[in-house]
C-alpha cells in the first residue's frame, strides 16, 4: 500500500509539474509601434460579417497601433461560445471534453470565443493586407477545425467575411452580397479590463493556460 501510495504521488507531482511548467514567457514590448485608440477610424475600417447559422457576436472589440506611417488595427469578434452539434462521436467528445463538459477551452484560453481579423492602412490610409484565419478542409463530423492563415493584399473594401465553420472562421467575400445581409456590429475599444477579462495575454504560457490569438502591437494598451 505504501509503495501505491508513492507511486500516486509521484504521479500526482509528475502531472502537475507537466501542466504547470512554463512552455513560454512573453513580453508586453512591442519596438517600433506606438499604441493609439481612434474609435471613429475603427469603426470606419471595420469589417463586416454576413448573417449564418452560426450566431451572431455579441461584440466586436479592437486595439490599434502605429509604426512609421503605417497604422495596423485588430478587430476581434466575440461569441458567448462555441460549440459542433453535428452528429457523431467526434462532435460528441468535442461538446463534452473541449467547449462544454470538461470545458477545456474555457481553463486553456478563457471565456467565450474570440476571432480576429488584422488591418495594415499605408500612408495614404488605403488598407494594404488583411490578415485572418479560415478552416482548412473542414467537415462538422471532425473533433477540432484546422486553422489556416490567410494574408491578402490589397483588398477590396468594404471587407466582408462569412463565418463557415462552427468555430467562427472565415471566408473572405470577393463579391459580397447585398449590404443588407451584413451584421452591422458597432465597434469599442478592447479596454485593459475586458482585455484581462478574456484572459487575451499570458505573460507565462502552459500545456493548460495559452494566449489568445492577438497581434504583439496589441499587448500595451493606448493611453
């Protein structure tokens, strides 16, 4: 019995030590780019989405920050969750292991989902590349979506996304449909508050505690 026990403890020592190492540190420095809010430029370059099944966000937040005379803007869109509720065992483990149940998501990254889609405007203030995340080769019948970075440049504008997969990534529209189908969200200032509320930067990362996808300009917010 002694020797179980031991054994369990140095299991127990083994697992926290694992879960609890630190796999990164990271820094809030950002050399060369100069933190700023601008609602109005905000809400003018803000992206759209289309109307899906997959719900609408609840909010759309950015930061924004200049390097020379290039300004970059980051969008984030926020769900209240996510979830696959196609059928199968693989959805099933995923609703009950990772987004619900166990709620791994949630301990790993925070609450909610949160997606973002980056600006870079040149000089001129025409928008140079779009930086976003889309779902590569996804089928609902699957336990996780794998991410694919888009970068694109020069894009049409006004830039409007479709939501495609169940995870909230996107498409980019070449030829969007009506204005009418688009959500027409109002943009606010990811403030130091809700940033740490949503858990978005970690300065120490672990196999169970990661960043949030954001851009290292956003790490220091405008004052």
């Amino acid at each position: 019995m002694k020797k179980i026990l031991i054994a369990l403890v140095v299991i127990a020592a083994g697992l926290y030590w694992f879960t609890h190492r630190a796999t990164s540190v990271n820094s809030t420095d950002a050399p060369g780019f100069k933190p700023l809010r601008d609602d109005a430029l905000a809400q003018k370059y803000r992206p759209y989405l289309l109307a899906s099944e997959f719900g609408k966000p609840q909010a759309l937040y950015y930061r924004a920050s200049r390097s020379g005379e290039k300004l970059y803007i980051t969008y984030h869109y926020v769900w209240d969750r996510e979830v696959n509720n196609a059928e199968g065992w693989k959805p099933w483990l995923s609703r009950n292991l990772y987004t619900g149940g166990l709620a791994l998501q949630r301990t790993m990254f925070g609450k909610g989902d949160i997606e973002m889609v980056s600006l870079v405007l040149d000089g001129e203030g025409k928008v140079e590349s779009v930086v976003y995340e889309t779902a590569l080769g996804h089928s609902p019948s699957d336990f996780s979506v794998k991410h694919e970075t888009i970068r694109t440049a020069r894009p049409a504008t006004p830039l409007v996304f479709k939501v495609i997969s169940w995870n909230h990534l996107f498409l980019l529209q070449e030829k969007p449909p009506d204005p009418s189908a688009w959500l027409d969200l109002d943009v606010e200032y990811f403030t130091q508050p809700l940033w740490e509320e949503y858990e978005m930067f970690k300065e120490k990362e672990t196999v169970l505690k990661r960043n949030r996808a954001h851009e290292i300009y956003e790490r220091a917010p405008a004052h």
